[in-house]
C-alpha cells in the first residue's frame, strides 16, 4: 500500500499544489499586469511648466506645455524639460512593475528559480 502523497497514482501532494499556486499566481500576474497596462503615470518638470503622461506599457500618452514655457529662442532649455518629465513618469511605470512583479513573486523564497 502506498504512503499518502507518493508516486504511485498521481503526483504528490506537495507537487499538486506548488502547480496550484504557480497557476493561481499565473492569473494574478497576468491580471495585475493589464491593469498596470491601463494605469496612467504623469510626472511634471520646470514647476508644472511641462507635464508628461505615460501608461504602463511606458508609451507616451500627452504632453503639456504651458505657453510660458515655449520660448523660441531657447528650445534646448523645453527639450531638456519635456525628457526630465518623460523620464520621472516612466520611472514611476517601472516602480509600479516592479512592485507588482515583487507582490508577485514575493511567496517564492526558497523556490530554486
């Protein structure tokens, strides 16, 4: 007769459900991942002066300017602003990633991955 939880019949019961758990946090993975998808993040510069919107895929959603900031004859000093907002909200969609990804996997200790 076999002992509770061998081979013989099926997997073991610790391997039935370490596979529940990787399906179960499979879906909530996948599920976290399309609503981080459809989050908007939006990060100013120069005091409010230009204002970027990203979304979680990190694609560039709007920008705004403010019509004091449009100086024709210094360009250089909007660019540099439009890249530092652009770059803080794709930062904070990457914090956001990754503190799903960190939720997600944080019951994995001591698994060999």
């Amino acid at each position: 007769m076999a002992k509770r939880g061998g081979f013989p019949g099926g997997m073991p019961g610790s391997m039935t459900n370490l596979m529940k758990q990787a399906q179960r946090m499979q879906r909530q993975m996948e599920e976290g991942k399309k609503e981080l998808e459809t989050k908007e993040f939006t990060a100013s510069a120069g005091g409010g002066a230009v204002e970027v919107a990203v979304n979680g895929q990190k694609e560039v959603l709007r920008v705004k300017l403010t019509q004091e900031v449009v100086d024709p004859d210094d360009i250089e000093m909007l660019q540099d602003l439009i890249v530092a907002a652009a770059n803080e909200a794709l930062r904070q969609a990457e914090a956001a990633n990754e503190e799903l990804m960190g939720r997600m996997t944080g019951g994995l200790g001591g698994l060999p991955f």
